[in-house]
C-alpha cells in the first residue's frame, strides 16, 4: 500500500502560486481559505527559496491527537482526513498542527469559526466517493478516480510532487545527485520523522472519525 | 553621448559579473555535492520556526513551520489532564475525608430562631449570575477538555459533537453574565474585603477549624478565608476573562504563539478557580450549618452571625439592622 505524501523542491520551486490557484478551482474552495500556499524563504537576499505549503497528512498528526472531538481519521494511503460533521470549530487543530494547515471559514464571530478546511490530498471526505455532499463539503475526489492531486499533476517545473512517499524519494534523490545540490525535502523531519511516535494514528489504522 | 553609453556599460559589467553572482546566490555543485543516491540528505534538521513572504492577503500564513505546537500539544493531552484532574478529585476527596473527621460545622447553641440581614437582594443577584455562569462554563469546559476520553466511548461521536457544540457556544456566551457578576461583586463587596489586622489571628487559626471547643476567631462581614476566595474570584476571574475573550478573537490581538499561551494560561486558572470554588460551595452548603442561609434567603441565625461575624453583628446592632429582640425590621440589608 502507497504512502501517500507531499514533496516540495524549493530549488525548482518558482513562486508562480500555480498549485494555490489549481487547488481553489478544483475544489471551489471560498474566498479566504488558502488550503495550500506559496512561501518564499529569505525573499530578495542569497538563498531566497520558495516552498508550496499544505497539509503534509503526517504519521502522527497533532491535529488528531487535540482534537476534543475525535473527528480526524487516516485512510489506509495515509491521508489525514477529518468529518465536517462532527468538527465543531474549536480550532485546537490549528494551535498544533506544525504547517499551519487547518482553516475556517470565519475569523471570528463570537467563537464561531464555522468548520474547519484543509487539503485532502484531493481525497475528499468520509462521505461516499464523488457524492454531492463530499464535493460539497470536501472537494473534488480525485484520488478516487485514480488521479494524483492537481496541484502537483500541474506543477509545470515539478517542484511539487504527491504521490508515494518512496517514489518520490528516489525522484528527490535522483535529482540531486545529478544537479548536485538540493535543500532537503521541506517538512518531512516535522512531518513524518521527528514527532513520529509510531504507529499511533499510522496508515491503514480504522479512523474513528466520520463513522 | 555619453549619458546613452553610461547604462550599456552599466549592463555590460553586470551581465559579465552574472555567473559570479549566480554562483554567490545559489547553490551550486561543488566537492561536497552529493555522488549517490545514498548521500542525498532527505531531512533537514529541524530549526525551529521558519516564516516568510507570502502573497496572499492572509499574512498570517507566511509561517512555514511553528514546532511550539508541540509543545502545546504536550500541554493539551497531558498535563492539562493531569492538572485540572487532581485539582478536582483532590479537593473533592480531601473535603470527603475532612467531612469523614469534622462532619458538618453546628452552631453553638444551636439556631436561635432571631434573624438577621446579610445579604440583599442585589448581593445575591450578583453572587448567583457569577456563580451559575461560572459553573456552566467550568462544566462545558471540562467536557472539551476530558470529553473525547470519557464521554465518546459512552454517547459516541455524533452525540459528543452535538454536546462539544453546545457546551462552546454556552461557554462563550455564559462569559457576558459572569464578567458582569463579576464587575457587580467588587464593586459591592471590595469595602469589606480589605485586609486587616484580624485577618492574621483568622489565618493563624485557620478561622478556629481545628479547635476543639468551637471556638472562632472573630471576623467583620468578611473574615480572612472569605477575603481569600473575594480576591482570588476577583482576580482569578478577571484572569480568565480576559484569556477567554483574547482567545474568542482569533488573531485580533495575538498570533498562534499567543493563543497557545493564552489556553495554556486559561486552563490553569481555570482548573485553580474550579478547586477554589468546589471548596466554597462545600462550606457554604454541607460544610457548616446556617451558611447558606446568607445567600439563598438573605437572612441569617443571630448564632450563626455571632458564632462566625461577631464583629459585624455587634455593627448590624449597632445600626439597628438586627436587635437584641431578634424581630427582622423590614428594610433592606444595605
């Protein structure tokens, strides 16, 4: 089974906020969400790097662990997923996660920040694949129609990739052997290695959320 | 002529300067360049928090990484439980096991059926909207806070969010009433609550619990406990309300950092105030005979006056509110 991941290549990465706009189309994602953005390191001295930022479904995601109401679960690929149904908007995801990728809808209203939006690795939702409600609620599916997320499949320098989590290593690596230089793959030590407690929340493990 | 040749020549040297600049600003291969697959460093080593640039209007996304998270996770699943636990259970079992030993505090000489005023309408208006307030919110509070590990294996997740919803709408709401009962008790109660010198002998005694005979040390309206609970509501209350509100307006004051601060703060206090308060609501009700009285009818045993304010009810007689024939007058306490 595939673990699916996000890898960003900030020596390719050219700030063209490509992904940022595909995301918003494809999964008609209201103004002022940002499930993916664009971050430019160092900008305008040496070493200025760019990095495409979503949710990066780590192994063991802190937005699950505080979430007072258990909504978050992982699907077998990997991807951190979350029910709308049961989220309430406390916004504790938001506090934990590492990257910065929880959104809502409202900034505020008295507490209410409506319910919380993230990146689904283009996966959707515990809702029935490419059902009304899930694309309401979640987005485009595309992973079950047997494509990868738009924002890495239209990445015209492939800085952005998504998609096994091996494969993409070995493409990372590759690369950097023949150009000779490479800055690392942003936010995998956060994501998948430093904090990773085990098979806690791992891939494959029954969410509890959304049943 | 020369001010057409001066930008050329300007372009000139910089384009032949290019390559050197390149070479200075980005990386390029060089001896310590990777040979093999194997050499590629995939990870970075993590240093700390990394922002930037962004150009989306949403500033507050420029933050890469944010590892404080962590820490605040570490605060939210652990030692929030622990502490907000054992100041609750022990409180509650150590009043238990008080109650065991000392059993509920009698009037000496029992009650004497004369009443006097304590406290009036208005006081008790502001006592009980903070006081309800207060409980509703440290209930609604401990379900966010403990309800995912005792109540969904019980309810079940569709159930627990409809509870989880309605206890952070109560909990944001309920904070209106409680500031205002708070501002309404220092505003009433703050003349009597300043310390004095006979506070010392009440705390040195710890207000005659431990004597034998009954013995109480004597107090004005307030005695030094009361005085304790009075600033530590006051404060405590003010504390939390001002982290509440902070952290009801994401972002209008402070960032991430902030509010991971502001709930850890929030929760502490929180936790204080609800070991304080289980300790108040027990001396007022089971705790200690004709205690309540002062708060639910307004009027109490002349005894219980005598026995617990000696120095105030000798005050009421004075002022003629109480009378050595114990018949109630028919005005207001204050």
């Amino acid at each position: 089974m595939a673990r699916m991941k996000f890898l960003c290549d900030a020596e390719r990465c050219i700030e063209c906020n490509a992904c940022v706009t595909a995301c918003k189309n494809e999964h008609d994602i209201p103004w002022g969400i940002n499930r993916r953005r664009v971050i430019t390191l160092k900008d305008g001295v040496p070493g200025e790097r760019s990095i495409s930022m979503a949710c990066m479904h780590c192994n063991d995601p802190p937005c699950a662990a505080v979430c007072p109401v258990d909504c978050f679960y992982q699907t077998a690929d990997g991807v951190v997923l979350h029910s709308k149904d049961l989220c309430i908007g406390c916004g504790y995801c938001f506090y934990a996660c590492p990257f910065g990728a929880p959104q809502y809808p409202q900034a505020t209203n008295f507490g209410g920040r409506g319910k919380m939006d993230k990146c689904t690795f283009c996966a959707g939702g515990p809702e029935p694949d490419n059902s009304l409600e899930e694309y309401q609620k979640y987005g485009a599916n595309r992973l079950a129609e047997g494509k990868l997320p738009l924002c890495a499949e239209m990445c015209s320098t492939r800085a952005l990739m998504a998609g096994d989590g091996d494969v993409l290593a070995d493409i990372y690596k590759e690369r950097v052997v023949r150009r000779g230089y490479g800055s690392g793959a942003w936010g995998w030590t956060t994501a998948y290695r430093e904090n990773d407690r085990g098979n806690a929340f791992g891939p494959g493990r029954e969410g509890t959320g959304g049943s | 002529m020369t001010k057409l040749l001066r930008p050329l020549l300007v372009l000139f040297v910089l384009l032949l300067a290019a390559p050197a600049v390149q070479a200075q600003f980005y990386q390029t291969p060089g001896p310590t360049s990777p040979t093999s697959k194997d050499e590629v460093q995939l990870y970075q080593t993590p240093d700390g928090k990394l922002s930037g640039r962004i150009s989306i209007p949403d500033a507050k996304l420029g933050v890469l990484v944010q590892p404080e998270g962590r820490e605040w996770r570490e605060f939210r699943m652990v030692w929030l439980k622990i502490i907000a636990g054992a100041l609750i259970l022990g409180p509650i079992a150590a009043l238990g096991l008080f109650y065991l030993i000392r059993g509920t505090i009698r009037i000496q000489g029992g009650r004497s059926g004369r009443q006097v005023p304590r406290f009036g309408g208005m006081d008790r208006f502001a006592h009980w909207t903070t006081a309800v307030s207060f409980l509703l919110m440290a209930l609604t509070g401990l379900i966010l806070t403990f309800g995912r590990m005792l109540l969904i294996p019980l309810i079940g997740h569709p159930n627990f969010t409809m509870l989880a919803e309605a206890s952070k709408y109560m909990h944001n709401f309920f904070s209106v009433p409680f500031v205002l009962g708070l501002l309404m008790i220092f505003v009433l109660w703050v003349r009597d609550n300043i310390p004095e010198k006979a506070d010392l002998v009440w705390l040195k005694t710890l207000g005659g619990v431990l004597s034998k005979s009954g013995e109480h040390p004597e107090a004005g309206r307030f005695n030094a406990g009361q005085k304790g609970v009075f600033w530590a509501v006051v404060f405590g209350g003010f504390a939390l309300s001002l982290t509440g509100f902070l952290l009801m307006m994401p972002f209008a004051v402070t960032g991430i950092g902030g509010m991971q601060i502001l709930h850890v703060a929030h929760g502490v206090v929180a936790a204080l105030m609800i070991a304080l308060i289980i300790g108040h609501i027990y001396i007022g009700t089971i705790g200690m005979e004709g205690a309540f009285d002062a708060m639910g009818s307004g009027v109490v045993d002349e005894n219980w006056a005598k026995d617990h304010h000696r120095r105030w009810y000798e005050e009421q007689l004075r002022n003629g509110q109480a009378d050595p024939d114990g018949r109630l007058r028919h005005h207001a306490a204050e």
